[in-house]
C-alpha cells in the first residue's frame, strides 16, 4: 500500500536489544491454564482459518 | 478536595480491513462503515457536516501556531479538502453526540463528552456497538469490512486511540508537560493493550505491554502521525480558551477491558487534579523515551528506570508516587467515582508488583499475554508464529462471535461493568450532564435542519440561505438540566432557537455568531 507510514523505532540508547526470548513475569509460572482452558478448547474453530495469510494481509495505513 | 470528576472523552481508531483484499481502498472502506451505519439511520454522512470553522489543529500550546505550509499533510484536518482522497470524508454526528467520521485511513468514533471514568467506559463502549453495527451492515454484502479495536498491524504502521481531557488554562504548560511524562511513559503497565512482536514492525519476536509505545519518538510535540510525543501539544480546546485548555493524550492503548479503561481515564484525571493543584509529585526520567520503550518490553515489571539524578525507579514504584499524592489529595471523603479509582488504582499497583497474572481480568495486556501463552504451551509455538499474530490481532475483532477479548469476557473471564441494555441506551442516548445532551438530542429530534455540528458549535437552517450558529463553548452547559425541557418541548427548530434565546438579525451574513447567548 503506498504512501503507508513507515515509522522505525530506533533504539536511542544504544543498549542491548530486549532478550532474545522475553522472560514472562516470574508469576507467569503461577498461571492457572484452567482459567483459560474452556477457551483454548475452543479457540481454533474461532480463529480465522489461514493464520499465515491473515496477518499478512492485515495491513494498515498509519493513522494519529 | 481532588475529585476525578472532569469533562472526558476517548477517540478510537479502528483498523479496517476486507477479508482476502489488502489492497482495498481503506478510505473508502472507512466512508463505507461510517455510511453503512449512517444510512439506515438516517443520520446525515457528508465531509460538509463537521462544522469546520471552529477547528485549529495546528495550535501549540507552547504558544505558537505551525505554519501551514510547514506542517504534514495528516496535520491539517480542519481543511479537509486537503486530505487524499477528500471524497471520503464522511462525517457522522450520532444520537449520542458522537462523532463518527474518516480521519487517516480509519473510521474513528470520538465518543461524547462525559464527566466520570464510568461514563466513559459506558460511552467508549458505544462505540464498540457502533462499530459492530457498522461491520453487520456491511456483511451480507460483495466487499464485507472488519474492524479491529487495536493500534498497529505490526509492520510499521499505528494507529490512535486518544484521550481527551479538559484541563484549567491557568496551568503552566511546560509544568503540566513535565508532570505528565513520567506518568505517561509508566501508566501502559496499568492499561496497555499487549502486543506480539518488539519493534514498530515487530522485527523482533516477543510480547510487549503497550502496543504504542514503539512508535513514539519524542516527549513533546504537535505531531500525532508522524515524529509521536509522549505529551501532544495541540492546543485546541473546543471551548472557551481562556478558562479551558484541551489536553489531547495520543500515548494511550486501545483497551477493551473495562476495569483498564476505568484506570486508564480515572489515574490520568486525578494527575491532572495533582498538577492543577500544584500538588503533582516531580519525576524526572534522564530519558522519557528510552524508558517508555523499556517498560513495554520488561514484562518481569522490574527494569529500573533511569531518572534524572542518576537514581532508578521501577514503573511500578513511579505509579505507586502518583498514587500515594493522589490518594493524600483525596482524602478520606472521597466521592463513589474517585473512591472507585483510588481503589482500583492501588490494588492494580499491587498486584502488579506481587503477581501480575491476579489482573488477568482486568488489563488486557495480561487477559492477553494469559491467553497467548496458554495456547502456546499446548501448541510448542515460539513468538513469531503466524498463530500468535493472529490471536493478537483477533483479540480486538469487535464481533462478539470472532473477538477473543470478547470470548473472555462472555465467559466471565474478564469484569465487566456494563450491562448489554446500558451500552445499547448509550448508543441511541447522549450523556446528561455535558454539552452533549444537547448535540446529542438535536441529532435526534432537528437532523433535518441541522446543517453542521462540531465539538463546540450546531448550525441550524431556517429556511432558505439563512444560517444559524449557536456556539457551545462551555461543556458543562447545554445539559439535561439546563435545556432539557426546551429542547423536548420544542417542535420546530424555530422554537427551539427561541426558547434558548437565540435571535437572528434579519440583514445579517448567513453565519450569525452569538457568543453571549451560549447554551
């Protein structure tokens, strides 16, 4: 799409990057799956069939 | 005594797209949802219905005004005619004085001026529905559109959702700036969205706590599209300048959550209380910036932030001094709203310092980050999988049948304090107790003689060329209370102008200014 912004972050601190693998918050450990597991059961009949040509075409003009 | 009661208001951006078409023209997909709402309704949809003369978005608070031909083209939104695409600049004024138009490639519904965080959440939420009637209008049709309430498709491009604030004009800029920044570079971790991939165009895989943050560039600044500052120095009131300024927060997230949104409005007005009183606790971050990237990308909540006195502060602690002054300035008799907002304010703060993963169910960076990696334990995927993407971006599907935000929510995941039957009175009703009662109710009753509206005007045909303008410059007035008998009793619009003593001069220009008869 032309004419899209494209806006780089540019680290201005020059420090490392973020780990290369986030570490979730140590409490994460405590998360209870069953809170979410009736929705993860039902979670791929919800989401759109072709993740990988989803997010590709989820293209966006920039806004404010 | 600090109250968070302020006239408010929120601003979303939806992301817009046709399934299977990403080369579909997002401007006239916008002006396709404004109108595919509009229509049935009856509501006018026309570029020439925003009342543009009243609009200065190139103001500094700073005390300038960008020159025209300096500034960006996006910047000049009260000329419309400017804009690419100019023909789909649909603007609606809804029932509840809303409005709902196309500004950069995106419908956005700015919600009515309100005056409690609740009244924002119901309001804000309205437009949620309106949204979701905008994307079942469009259904059945040959080019169906969706619409997302979030803030960036993860390569390169964002998208606002802002926050309005009346502040008193007697406040020093410069100290009402200062005060804000560490606030705002700290606040995501109470109501940032959560978002998959680091970086503006998610080069690097990961999950971050604001899905704004990586695009902001500067502290302060006039710009919203480009060159972002953490404090937005538009200086357009949209009321009298002398006694208001408008503070236009573009640093936000779009929260789904309502608990999030509740904070995220409640937290920021009292800090505006705090400065307004002189009372604001004095942070200094050695780099705002730097820091606000930092805490997006810190989900063990514990980086320490640099200040400017070469010590360091976690986000949480910078919250907690917020917090502590706000809570000192409330004191013990604090009104159920302000109350309502110390309260959930403080308990935020603490579990976010104890265990995050307690807010689950009431900030949707968490709700989402609790579900990403639910499912990515079951499935083995790392951060850069298409699937995770996807759950993101579904996250904010503003279907309740495709939306995951709304899957948790109906099922009790996620608190909630709205009823379906208040949301649906909010989209069909304005606010009480601000101005836009009265907007809000002409739309209803006069649309067919209203010829523009705008956040502080309504300009009223009566008959032939003649033009009426009555100004609102004063949020607080043209509520229930002040004009709802006139306006309910009125059955023309000739009536209506006369109860609220508005005369027109008979050999006058078309446009009549009243400014000493506001309502």
């Amino acid at each position: 799409m032309s004419g899209q912004e494209q806006i780089r972050h540019h680290r201005k601190d020059g420090a490392e990057p973020p780990e290369e693998t986030p570490v979730a918050p140590q409490a994460q450990t405590q998360i209870s799956t069953e809170a979410v597991d009736s929705i993860l059961d039902d979670i791929d009949s919800v989401l759109e069939t072709n993740a990988e040509e989803f997010v590709r075409n989820f293209v966006q003009k920039g806004g404010q | 005594m600090l109250s968070v009661t302020r006239v408010m208001g929120a601003e979303t951006e939806f992301g817009i797209s046709q399934p299977g078409r990403p080369r579909a023209n997002p401007m006239r997909d916008s002006a396709r949802v404004i109108d595919a709402y509009a229509g049935p309704r009856g509501l006018k949809s026309a570029q020439s219905f925003w009342d543009f003369d009243t609009e200065s978005p190139l103001a500094d608070a700073r005390g300038f005004i960008m020159n025209e031909a300096q500034a960006h083209i996006s910047q000049l939104t009260h000329l419309p005619q400017a804009q690419p695409d100019a023909q789909y600049l649909a603007n609606v004024v809804l029932e509840n004085g809303a409005r709902y138009y196309v500004d950069h490639a995106h419908p956005e519904y700015s919600s009515p001026e309100t005056l409690t965080p609740r009244d924002v959440v119901l309001w804000d939420r309205a437009g949620d529905v309106v949204a979701l009637r905008s994307v079942e209008a469009l259904a059945g049709g040959e080019e169906p559109v969706n619409l997302y309430k979030n803030n960036t498709d993860s390569k390169g491009a964002s998208y606002g959702a802002h926050e309005n604030y009346l502040v008193d004009r007697s406040v020093d800029f410069d100290e009402l700036a200062a005060c804000l920044i560490p606030f705002f570079a700290t606040r995501q971790i109470l109501c940032g969205a959560g978002r998959v991939g680091i970086g503006a165009s998610g080069e690097e895989p990961g999950y971050q706590i604001s899905s704004r943050a990586d695009f902001f560039e500067t502290e302060i600044g006039l710009e919203t599209t480009l060159r972002r500052p953490i404090v937005n120095t538009r200086d357009e009131p949209h009321a009298d300048p002398l006694l208001y300024r408008r503070l236009h927060v573009i640093i936000g997230d779009a929260t789904m959550a309502e608990p999030a949104t509740l904070v995220r409005f409640g937290a920021t007005s009292l800090v505006l209380g705090l400065i307004e009183a002189g009372q604001c606790p004095r942070i200094e971050l050695a780099d705002p910036v730097a820091a606000l990237q930092q805490v997006s990308h810190d989900l063990s909540l514990s980086a320490p932030l640099e200040l400017a006195d070469g010590s360091h502060m976690t986000a949480v602690e910078i919250q907690r001094m917020y917090w502590q002054a706000a809570a000192e300035a409330v004191g013990a008799s604090a009104d159920e709203d302000t109350a309502e907002v110390i309260e959930m304010w403080d308990r935020f703060l603490t579990d976010l310092a104890e265990d995050p993963m307690r807010l689950a169910g009431e900030i949707d960076w968490i709700a989402k980050l609790q579900l990403l990696t639910g499912y990515q334990q079951r499935e083995s995927l790392p951060w850069n999988h298409p699937k995770l993407a996807l759950i993101d971006v579904q996250y904010h599907d503003v279907r309740p049948s495709k939306g995951l935000f709304y899957k948790l929510e109906a099922a009790g995941r996620i608190r909630r304090f709205t009823t379906d039957a208040q949301v649906s009175h909010a989209v069909e009703n304005p606010p009480e107790d601000t101005r836009a009662y009265l907007r809000g109710r002409v739309v209803e009753k006069f649309t067919d003689a209203l010829v523009s509206a705008s956040w502080d005007s309504l300009v009223f045909t009566t008959g032939g060329e003649r033009h009426v303008r009555v100004p609102m410059k004063y949020p607080l007035k043209g509520t229930k209370s002040l004009v709802g008998e006139i306006v309910e009793s009125a059955g023309s619009v000739g009536e209506l102008l006369k109860s609220l003593g508005i005369t027109t001069l008979e050999d006058s220009s078309p446009a009549v200014h009243r400014d000493r008869n506001e309502v």
